[in-house]
C-alpha cells in the first residue's frame, strides 16, 4: 500500500510518502513541505497549497491519503488555517477518486510511538527509526506527514473490516449477535 500523510497547515503543509503493509519493513518514497508565503491572501495560499498537493499525487501516485484530522485549539485561527488546509489535501484525493483517511493527533502519536502523548521530538525519532533514516526529517510537519502515512498502513486493515461489518449489518446481511443475556 501507499500512503500520502498530509499534516495540514497553510505556512508548512507536510507531505510524506510511505510504502508498506502490516507486518512488514515500511520504506519512505519521499518527504517534503508546501509551504506558502504568510503575507499573501489566504485564498492565494489555499491554491498553492493545492498545486503542491497535486504534485504530490501527481508523482507518487498513492492509492490513499490520509490527513490530519483538525482539532479543537484555543486559537481559532490557527484551526481555521489548519482546517481550510486539510479540505484542500481532502478535495485533491477525492477529485482523483482516492480513499481519505483522517487521523487525530492523539491516534498517529499513539501508532507510532505507543503513546498518545508523545512529543514532536519522539514523533520524529520514531519515524526515523521505522523508515531507516539517517536523520528525522526537517521541519517537524514533514515527520508529521509521515507518521499519519505510517498509522494509517498500520490501522487500515482493522478499520476497513470493521466499516465492512457495521455495512454488512446495515444491510441486514449479518445477524447481529447480542451476548448471552441481552435479547
């Protein structure tokens, strides 16, 4: 499977590419940020941000993306930025057909770390480590972007059989069982 891991941000959008399966060595095809100009206009930004992402699926052509899922911050603007750069990331995935995947922190850091509380610096020599790289990846959104590409290879199997299931029984097509004592 490839993934392109999008740590959405309208200065530094992370971008990372990862080849792999559950089970198996993970390998980086690449890694990289599109970044935008602070002082230009915000919709300007949003069309750069979106030829970089094009690029991107242009050249690795992944068979999913997955982006940072947009949490609550104190600053509303920073989510805003950071909310309107993910749509972008999403509506370049979904203009090509391909499956998007969203992620939150707190679910990336916990795949590749074990902890849902790791920092950036642990974020970052864990992925280093998992991919054999000579060094984390600068700046931190583009280990970032890596590690939501890492965390989706690693959860897709279990959350694709489970979307089947919860179908399946909204079709009617699997018996729902209750356990012994609830009927």
């Amino acid at each position: 499977m490839r993934v392109l891991g999008v740590d959405p941000g309208l200065t530094r959008c992370g971008v990372g590419v990862v080849d792999g399966t559950p089970g198996r060595r993970l390998s980086m095809a690449g890694v990289g940020v599109v970044r935008t100009p602070a002082e230009a206009d915000v919709a300007e930004r949003l069309v750069l941000i979106e030829r970089g992402i094009e690029a991107w699926l242009e050249e690795y052509r992944p068979e999913c993306v997955a982006v940072e899922r947009v949490f609550s911050q104190h600053n509303v603007r920073t989510v805003m930025g950071t909310a309107q750069a993910s749509a972008v990331a999403m509506l370049c995935a979904a203009r090509r057909g391909l499956p998007v995947a969203l992620h939150t922190p707190s679910e990336v850091k916990a795949a590749v770390t074990g902890s849902g509380r790791a920092d950036k610096a642990q974020v970052g020599s864990m992925v280093t480590r998992l991919l054999r790289l000579d060094a984390p990846p600068k700046p931190a959104d583009a280990a970032d972007a890596l590690a939501l590409a890492i965390c989706h290879i690693w959860r897709a199997p279990v959350t694709n059989r489970l979307q089947e299931i919860a179908a399946a029984h909204r079709r009617g097509t699997v018996p729902v069982r209750l356990p012994k004592g609830i009927r």
